[in-house]
C-alpha cells in the first residue's frame, strides 16, 4: 500500500502527540500550535474512521487503535530518523543539520550547557538544541527527548550512560552577616540550630545533606522554614541572609569570589557524582548529540 506526504505527515502529528500525550508540547516539537494539531488529528481520524486519541480538558490518553498503531510505528519512523541522521556522517562537521531534544537538570543546564552552546552553534550553526530543564525524573522517552543529563547515581539502570564531568563538590554556604549573628557551624550536628533552606528531589522527597571526613559520613535531615527545588532562588535566599544553602561548589563560586557568600564546614566537603547523559540503548545516538558530547569532553567545564 502507497501512502502519499500527508498521510505520511499526518502519521509525524500522531507520533508527536503519542509521545507527549500533550497538545501544546507535541506542537512545539513540531513547529505548528496546539490547535493546528489537534485539526489534523481530527481529519485524520474521520479519514481513517477509526478514534485514536482520547481527549479531555485535563488529559490525553490513546484509544486501543491508538496505542496499536503507536506499536507499529515507533520502530519504522525510528528508523527513518536514523536513515536520515547518517547523511550527516558524510557532511562536514559545519554542515551538520538536524534537531537534539534533551531533558537536563538545572545544574547540568548551567554548569555544563550554557559554557558550551555558544562555542557549538559556532562549529555546527544547523543543529538545533531544544532543551527542557527540569529537575523531575522524567522518562526520557516519554518526554520525547533524544537523551537526558542527570548525575551519575540517579540514572535509570536500563540506559546507556556516558560521563559528562568530574564529580562535583557539595558546600554549604551563608551570609556573612548571618553567620555573624547565628555563629558559624564546626560540624554537621551543629546544623541542627541554623536554618537551613531544605531540598526538595525530583521525586518529591527531601535531600538529606551529606558530609565526609576522614572516613566519617554523616547525611542529615536539616531543619528549616523554607523548602526549594530551584539553585538561584537558593543562592538569591542565602545572599539576603535566609539561611544556610547546600549546592555544588561551582554553582556558589561567583557568590562566594564577591564576598556575597561563605563556605562553611569546609572540611566536611562531600564530592557528589558528576553528570551523565544517558539515553536508551536501542537508539542511535543522533549525530548532532555526538557532537555535543564529543564538544563538552573538549571544553570540559567541569574537568573529566
């Protein structure tokens, strides 16, 4: 059976919505609004007569067809996308074209992203970079994304991971007047009549902070008012004196150079796993994404 560029575009909508089981991110994947989308699934579905996408005001969810059709389609189109990806094998480096979809955490998007991008799009002006920051421990592949970056111990244990970075330093850090007034910790347990700005994980649990010394590991539940998920915020809270932050060192460091900040606790300073990308095993690695990763091993922003 022939199908002709709008069935074959039609089968691309349904495919975006699939994996995002969202209106509004499909069509940004696509290019198109969530409207234009839901058109076309519409006048795809009375052609084919058959319903595949169920849809309400909160949710969207796939029919029985829906969900069958899925299954025969992801591997195909899969490998189109591969097909079309080696074509870049044979073009120059600069002349590299294509999309990378990545989910990364905050600390990846800054840390290890942001030093980068700038240098990447000089070499490789035709890939496109989307990236989706959030520190939820999202599926990739439901996500729709080509891979992720996490830290190393918190990657899914049925991935394919490649370091990114050394491991990274955890500090606690406040500001100096605070610690003026509330006095300066000489160990962990003396956390305990500070206030701490506690964090809240990707799951919803709260990070007990962690501290070594000579063999010595301590992971404390802190107390404290305020519980946040977001480092500048941390950052921001902890120069006005709201207390005590805990974050990488590399992300205190310009705060910490101005005096706006002070480490404490120093000789309890725990190195944390560095970052990962990872990505499912059966999948190519999409030549734009090699080229990143082989770019953030060059640059080493965070050493490796």
């Amino acid at each position: 059976m022939r199908i002709n560029r709008t069935e074959l575009a039609d089968l691309g909508t349904f495919l975006a919505i699939a994996r995002h089981r969202n209106f509004r991110r499909a069509g940004l994947e696509l290019g198109v609004s969530a409207s234009a989308l839901s058109h076309a699934l519409k006048s795809m579905e009375a052609r084919l007569g058959v319903r595949l996408v169920n849809r309400t005001s909160r949710s969207v969810t796939l029919t029985a067809a829906g969900e069958d059709l899925l299954a025969s389609l992801d591997a195909p189109f899969a490998a189109i996308g591969c097909a079309l990806d080696l074509l870049n094998q044979h073009r120059e480096p600069a002349k590299a074209t294509g999309r990378i979809r990545l989910n990364v955490l905050e600390h990846a998007s800054t840390l290890l992203l942001a030093p980068v991008l700038p240098l990447f799009h000089v070499r490789h002006p035709r890939v496109e970079i989307d990236v989706r920051v959030s520190n939820d421990l999202l599926d990739v592949v439901d996500a729709g994304a080509d891979a992720g970056i996490r830290y190393g111990g918190t990657v899914p244990q049925d991935m394919v991971a490649q370091r990114l970075s050394a491991d990274l330093r955890w500090v606690v850090v406040g500001r100096p007047s605070y610690l003026e007034r509330h006095g300066t910790p000489d160990h962990p347990r003396d956390l305990a009549a500070h206030r701490c700005l506690r964090i809240r994980l990707g799951d919803d649990s709260l990070y007990r902070w962690e501290f070594e010394r000579e063999g010595e590991t301590i992971a404390l539940d802190v107390p404290g008012a305020v519980t946040l998920d977001n480092t500048q915020f941390a950052l921001t809270l902890a120069a006005a004196g709201g207390g005590l932050a805990y974050l990488p060192e590399p992300c205190v460091g310009p705060s910490v150079a101005r005096g706006e900040l002070r480490i404490v606790l120093a000789d309890w300073v725990v190195a944390g796993a560095g970052f990962h990308l990872y990505y499912p095993g059966r999948r190519q690695l999409p030549t734009g994404l090699r080229l990143l990763v082989d770019l953030i091993r060059e640059v080493r922003p965070l050493g490796l």
